[in-house]
C-alpha cells in the first residue's frame, strides 16, 4: 500500500479503527503535541485523565515498532475488513487519488492551470 492510499484511509476512515487502535492513535497524537513542553509530567497526569494518553498494554503495543508501522497495519486492517465501506476518490484527469473523498480533483491537478 502507497503512503498515499495509507495516509487517506487513515485520515477519512479513523472511524474504523479498533478501540485499542483509537486509543493508541490518540496517544501517538498527544505525544506529538506534549514534544518539548516544558511542564510535561503535570500535562500528562491531565492527559491521562482525559483518555488522550493511554497504558493499554494492547494498544501500546501496537504503536511498539513505530508511527509508520502503526499507520501502514491499521490502514491494512481496515481496508481489508471494510473494502466494502472505503470509497477512493480518484482524480477525473490523471487518475490520482484525490485528498479527499468529495474533492473534485487530486492535489497535483488542483494547482495545475493549464
């Protein structure tokens, strides 16, 4: 699967995802956000009460190998068991996919003017 077809599955379909797969996307999220804070363990006794970080073991393991792998297994389980729900949206002109599933064209044709 093509870092673009991964990206858009992960992105429209977040509803899809498992409750250990939410759980472990909010956290890589919340992470990402808390980077370099300087209060970190204060907002992350805040986090953890609002669900956002998370001691799952299942969904921690989950995020073990990385952010990529995360993202390229879930983006595979879910087309694999929701093929039939998952509408790509290719570009009309090259045939790309397009950045959403209601754009009218993909981001590369978007800027073209010719």
């Amino acid at each position: 699967m093509d870092q673009d077809t991964q990206n858009y599955i992960i992105t429209h379909y977040l509803h899809l995802m498992s409750p250990q797969e939410k759980l472990a996307y909010k956290h890589i999220h919340s992470l990402l956000k808390l980077e370099g804070n300087k209060d970190l363990d204060k907002i992350k006794k805040i986090y953890f009460k609002a669900v956002l970080l998370t001691k799952d073991l299942t969904a921690l393991s989950l995020i073990h190998d990385g952010i990529e792998k995360f993202y390229k297994n879930t983006a595979q389980r879910i087309l694999s068991n929701h093929h039939a729900q998952i509408t790509f949206n290719n570009c009309p002109k090259c045939g790309k996919l397009a950045r959403t599933p209601l754009a009218k064209q993909c981001r590369y044709c978007y800027f073209d003017w010719h």
